[in-house]
C-alpha cells in the first residue's frame, strides 16, 4: 500500500520536479468556465467509475447532489485555487484517507520563494492554537486567539477539508489542519502578505500584532530545524529495552520500505528485535509506538503482528474493487500511465475475477494469504501508542493487536479508519485543463478483527491520552509516561 503522504505535503511539494519560468502566483490565474465544468465532470465520473469505496460513508444520492450542486455553481471563469477548493472539498467527502488532490508542481514551485505564507509552525491542543517554533519574534508556547480577524476555532474548522481521514469528518482533522497550517492556509485564504495576529503570551498578557508572511522554503526550515515541541524521528524504526523497569520499546515510523535492501533491513530488525526479547525473559511488556506512521506496504504491518499474536490470522475478511481495468487512461498522469498502468490491469485480471454483485468484483477467499503466527513471537503484555497521524497499514496493525485482545491502545484516535481501508496500488489521474492532480486506491478492503460494526471512526483507544498544555510547556512525552508510569509500573497486565 502507498503511504498516504497528504500531511506531509509541504516536504512533499519542496520535492516537485518541476520549474516554471512564472513568477506570479499561478493559483490566481482564471481557467474559462467550459474548461471547468469539463474537468469536473471527468473528475466527478472517474470517482463514480472507479473508487471503491465511494459510497461507504456517503450515500450515490447525497454525492450527486453535492456534485450537481458544485457543478451549478460554476457559473463564471474561475481561479485555479478555488476549483482545487471545489474539487478537494468533494474528495474529503469520499471519506477516504488516501483521496488526495494536489494543485499542478507548477503552482508550488513559483511560490517556493515568495513570501506569501503563515510564519509559524503551530500545534492544536486543548482547542488551542500555540506556536511550535523558537527563535523567532513571537517566543514558543505563545497562544494565538485570532488571525486576521477571524477566531482560530474557525480558521482550524476551514482548514480540516484538506486533511482526510478514513470514516466520517471528526476532530483527528483539527490535529492535522493545524500540522499543515501554512499551506492548507493558503489554500483557504490565498496568498497574504501580512497576518493581524491576537495572541497571549506566556506572561498572560494580550497583545494585538502584525507579522510578515515567509516563503515557503522558510517555513519548511523552520518545521524541520527549529520546532519546539516534536518528537524528532531520526529513524525508520528503533528499539531498546529497559532492564530496570523491565520493558521494551519498538518504535515503527513507517511501514513504507522502498527497495529490496531497505525491506530486508527491517525485516531483519524485526527478526533480531524479537528474537532477543525471547532470550529475556524478565521483560514483561512491549511498547510499540506507531506516532506519525502514516502508513506503507501492508505487508509489514502483517509481519509486525505476526511476532505478537499465537494464532494464524487472514490479511483481511474482503477485499473488493469496481473495475476491470483502469478506466479514463488518457487522463492517467503519465508516470502511472507508463509504469504502472499495466502492472495494475494484470493485478486486477489475476486476483478481482470473480463478482461479489453487479457493482463490484472481489478477491476470491482462496487468494487471501494466511498468515501463521512468528516462532519467536511475543506473549507478553503489548501497548501500543496512536496519534491523529497513524492512518493506512499502521492504523490496521493497531486494529489487529485491539480487536484481538492482544494489546491495548493508548494515546489518540487515529486518523486510518476501525473497520475497513483502502489500499493495493494507487490510481493517479491528471485533469487536462487544470492541471489538478488526484489520486485514490483501486481496492477497499474489510480488516480481519474489524470493529463489530463499522462507526464511521478511526482506532478509539482503550486510554485517550492527548498531549495536554502541560505536557507541551514541559515538552514532556506523556503518553510514554502513562503507560510506564501507570500501566507497567503499576502492574496493570493484560493477562
């Protein structure tokens, strides 16, 4: 499964390959009404013809009206960026995590150098909105009330369009909007020069001030080397034990490995991890911490959980598609097109032959791979640690290790979804006329040890321990705290 990469767009988009000569803002150029209508309406057939798992969590009739509602409302020549708004709003109605809709590289990259942009890595907690970020003119833990007039609740609302989660609309949105603020700012209110800011400082007192607006590479450099309170991932996955407290720590980032080397490193690590906690017998508990793996090859989800449980396990109850072969290939984004279109259509010939109903194909039982328990798995007790970014593969590993009893869950509710995903390959469309980019996965997929009945959520878990304004003051690890504080040394088992 592709790693689902929408809240790290801003690393994301620093990548883009491609270079325009342009040096206006190309999101406020108009494309004519005609050109419009025509790539909503391939965008809004190619969702109809082939994403799987369209009217799960919404209805055919509550889409069309929103279709036919977006649709009437084009009535003039429009800007790039409020198309892409009309367009991205309809795919979080999806309520599919791995929808994404992207402005053309183009647009970002004439604005890699134009100051244009929110000034500060921010973190919502509580319902509040704080700086993240030292150095600079407003000091960290500094509360910013309101920007440019508006409240910071409103802001934070508007912004959670472009942060999909699997289910129905819910506050694991709010966490991510405020993650992707600058850009998911732009999107919503465009380019700024200035922002009138209210904020409360860490002596308490109100204050109403002005700050510039930075580029987008600036604000990258401040994201990445001077955020205050961060849990700093310098690897793909790591593990200690402590002997004194008698525990273990496995912390997973990703599950995403491209490359036969990189996949069996951490296969090995997994193989070596386990192996040792079997020869040391006095570690009671496992810590697995899944905070900010958005995901990757499910595969290594099952393979992780293969070391924890003590019974064979399917990789998933059902998995379903719509099509035959991919539709609309004109419109296929000419990477795709070339390399993967091909791999797809055969993916889909060998495996999705049979017809669950006149809608869908789905996956014979036969084709579904057992898998058996690891002969070094682990009996002991298991926590696992979830935030608002856990989506995808990690999100399903969390739901095995729950739903089988066989961990508990501490920390956020996920933003991957309780009882179903979508996932193999990742279809990737280009409208032709806006140059907008979406993309969605052929496959929706039931989990194995799925929630009795699927509520629309993401992972509810068994302790909710957000990170508090205490905890982000102090920069403190609270959810690591609770379970060795509470959990382990307390000797609450799961036995």
């Amino acid at each position: 499964m592709n790693k689902w990469i929408s809240v790290i767009i801003i690393n994301f988009l620093l990548l883009a390959s491609c270079v325009s000569d342009k040096s206006e803002d190309p999101s406020t150029e108009k494309i004519s009404l005609k050109k419009a209508k025509e790539d909503f309406d391939i965008f809004t057939a190619i969702l109809k013809k082939a994403h799987p798992s369209l009217n799960v969590y919404i209805s055919k009739k509550r889409f069309s009206y929103l279709t036919d509602s977006i649709s009437n409302s084009l009535t003039d020549p429009i800007t790039l960026k409020d198309f892409y708004n009309k367009i991205n709003f309809i795919a979080n109605e999806t309520g599919c995590s791995h929808t994404n809709t992207d402005l053309a590289d183009y647009v970002y990259d004439t604005l890699q150098n134009r100051a244009v942009f929110f000034p500060y890595p921010v973190r919502w907690i509580d319902n509040k909105l704080f700086i993240n970020v030292v150095g600079q003119n407003l000091s960290e833990r500094t509360e910013i009330r309101r920007i440019n007039n508006e409240s910071v609740n409103e802001v934070i609302k508007n912004l959670m369009v472009y942060n999909p989660v699997e289910g129905f609309h819910r506050k694991t949105q709010e966490n991510l909007a405020a993650d992707n603020f600058s850009i998911g700012y732009f999107l919503k209110y465009g380019a700024q020069k200035k922002f009138e800011l209210n904020v409360l400082d860490t002596f308490g007192k109100q204050r109403r001030i002005t700050e510039s607006a930075i580029s987008l590479s600036e604000w990258n450099n401040r994201e990445i080397n001077y955020k205050y309170y961060y849990d700093p991932i310098t690897l793909d996955y790591d593990f200690y034990i402590n002997n004194e407290k008698k525990y273990a720590y496995l912390r997973v980032t990703t599950f995403e490995y491209e490359g036969s080397l990189k996949q069996n490193a951490f296969e090995n690590f997994c193989n070596n991890s386990f192996e040792l906690l079997q020869n040391k017998r006095n570690i009671k508990s496992l810590i697995i911490d899944l905070r900010e793996n958005g995901g990757g090859k499910l595969y290594n989800s099952f393979l992780l959980y293969s070391f924890l449980t003590e019974k064979p396990f399917n990789e998933f109850e059902r998995a379903i598609c719509k099509i035959k072969t991919i539709p609309y290939t004109s419109y296929l984004e000419k990477d795709f097109f070339a390399y993967k279109k091909d791999d797809v259509n055969n993916n889909i010939e060998k495996e999705f032959f049979a017809r669950l109903n006149k809608d869908f194909f789905t996956m014979p039982d036969s084709l579904i791979n057992v898998w058996q328990p690891n002969n070094i798995h682990y009996n002991g007790n298991v926590f696992i640690i979830t935030n608002s970014k856990v989506a995808s593969a990690a999100s399903y590993f969390a739901v095995l290790v729950k739903n089988a009893g066989r961990g508990k869950i501490i920390g956020e509710e996920t933003q991957g979804g309780a009882f179903s995903g979508n996932g193999f390959t990742t279809l990737k469309y280009e409208l032709p006329n806006s140059k907008i980019n979406f993309s969605f996965p052929y496959v929706h997929f039931i989990y194995t040890n799925k929630e009795e009945k699927n509520s629309g959520h993401g992972l509810i878990p068994d302790y909710f321990i957000p990170d508090s304004y205490e905890s982000f003051k102090n920069n403190d690890d609270r959810q690591l705290t609770f379970i060795i504080d509470t959990l382990i040394l307390n000797n609450k088992s799961l036995k």
